[in-house]
C-alpha cells in the first residue's frame, strides 16, 4: 500500500511539474486563458473595457465597438459582447424588470463564485438569444449572444461564466489599452 501512494505524489508531482512547466497550470479551474497583446485591445492582464479588464480566452478574438462595448469572436462565430451598463441602478432591478416583460423565454439566477449573476434566454428551435446580467467591483456589466447554436450553448455559457470569474478593476481611466 505504501508503494502505491508513493507511485501516487510520484505521479502528482510529474503533472505539477509539467503544467508548470509549460506553463498551462490553471488553479482557478477556469477555460480563460492567459493575457496575450496579439489583439489591438489587449493588455498586460487580459482584455480591458473602461476601467475593468478580463483574461483573455483561448480561441476568441476581441474587437472594440466604442468605450463600453466590444465583441469577442471564436473560430465558430459564436460571438459574446462585452457591455459596460450604468453602475447607478441595481442591477438585479434592471434584470427582474427585463424578465418581469416578457420578452425572454428563460432564465435562471445563478451564484457564479460569489456574483449574482442573471442569465435571460430567448429561445427558438435550433438556437437562442442570450443576456448576461452582472455586478462585479461597484460596476454593472451585460454579457450577450445572439443566434448561439445549442451545440456551442456550453462554450458560451462557460466563457461567460470566466469572464465574470475574472473580471477587475484595472485602476485605470476610461477607454482601452492599446499595444502595437
């Protein structure tokens, strides 16, 4: 038996080692990947919009729309915008309000990590519309798709839910990091 559990820390530290090595060691347990300035409006930490930024994810590829918007694009078009929203309402008042309308087919409330975070769904046969409502550092924030097939539904769901994981204040004022 103490063969085996000694095989075990022999295997556990060789995994440690790897990762670390390649330097692919995700102790957040998330999808995000790592800061990269391959895109216009990337930074050091991720990606910034306004005074927050994010980590960048794997496969997508960011595009600024204006100050508090930009677009994040995977090589299947799933799509997902990134919104700053007005921080002086609530943000679950303006969520209940949105649901209470009718206009959304679905959603659910969920605790993602400590962040109450409201996911509309406006459904039809083979795909849905998304909104993604959330308050993270005194900010609001709305994540959305539109025409998410139901095959790419748990892309999208999971990259939301690290965009929320990692989103923080940057410190900075207004507008985006640019590095060329």
């Amino acid at each position: 038996m103490k063969k085996l559990y000694a095989l075990l820390v022999i295997l556990i530290v060789l995994y440690i080692g790897i990762n670390v090595g390649a330097n692919n060691l995700n102790l957040v347990g998330s999808d995000a990947g790592t800061a990269d300035t391959t895109n216009a409006t990337a930074n050091v930490d991720g990606i910034a919009i306004g005074s927050s930024n994010f980590a960048k994810i794997d496969g997508f590829k960011d595009k600024k729309i204006n100050d508090t918007a930009l677009n994040l694009t995977d090589s299947n078009n799933l799509t997902i915008t990134v919104n700053l929203l007005d921080s002086s309402q609530n943000i679950s008042d303006v969520a209940n309000k949105l649901i209470e309308s009718g206009s959304y087919t679905s959603n659910q409330v969920i605790d993602q990590n400590g962040v109450t975070t409201y996911f509309l769904y406006k459904e039809s046969g083979d795909s849905y519309d998304a909104d993604v409502f959330f308050s993270k550092n005194n900010q609001n924030y709305k994540l959305s798709g539109t025409n998410i097939t139901y095959d790419n539904s748990d892309t999208f769901i999971n990259n939301c839910k690290n965009i929320i994981d990692t989103m923080s204040s940057s410190g900075s004022s207004g507008g985006f990091s640019k590095f060329g």
